[in-house]
C-alpha cells in the first residue's frame, strides 16, 4: 500500500518515478485516484506513489502550487516532470512514465 507522508516529513526520491498524490478525505474524485495509482505502482518498479493529505501538509501543497484536487505531480530523478489535475486515467498517466 501507499506511502503517506505526515507533516513536515521531507519528499524522498527513491524510485526514478515519484508519484505525489494531493489529495483531501473529503474529496470524492480523490477516492477514485487511490486505486488508480497503486495499480501503477503495484505494475512498475521503477515508481512510488507517495500520498499528501493537503490538510496535514499545507505547506508542501502551498509550495507545489495546489489549488484543486486530486493534483498528481510526478518527479523524474527527484526532478519536478509532470503534473495532472482533477482524477486521471491509468492510461494517461502510463503514457508519460516511458
């Protein structure tokens, strides 16, 4: 299952694909993303989802710029890479994790 990081724990890159799930328990299309992600994660060694609830980690979400939810940012090598918006596909995702 995911890793979720508490409040003031720092992002670790330790897969070449970090995924970082902002996410809120009160946020429906969020529920929907969870099992999206772990899929991905569960199919690729080189990928770990990291889920943020976006009420405990205000400041990691204030630094990332998040305003909507679910906002998925992925890292490449620790490097920010991409980002989705509002609940993604697998296969959407898939496509930029070459």
């Amino acid at each position: 299952s995911m890793k979720e990081l508490k409040n003031n724990e720092v992002l670790e890159f330790n897969k070449t694909y970090t995924i970082v799930d902002f996410y809120a328990t009160w946020c429906g299309p969020c529920r929907s993303q969870a099992p999206i992600l772990e899929n991905i994660e569960k199919n690729r060694e080189d990928v770990e989802v990291i889920k943020v609830d976006v009420e405990e980690c205000e400041t990691l979400a204030t630094e990332y710029k998040v305003l909507n939810l679910p906002t998925i940012l992925i890292f490449k090598n620790g490097e920010p890479y991409n980002k989705f918006v509002g609940l993604t596909q697998e296969k959407t995702i898939e496509e930029v994790l070459k």
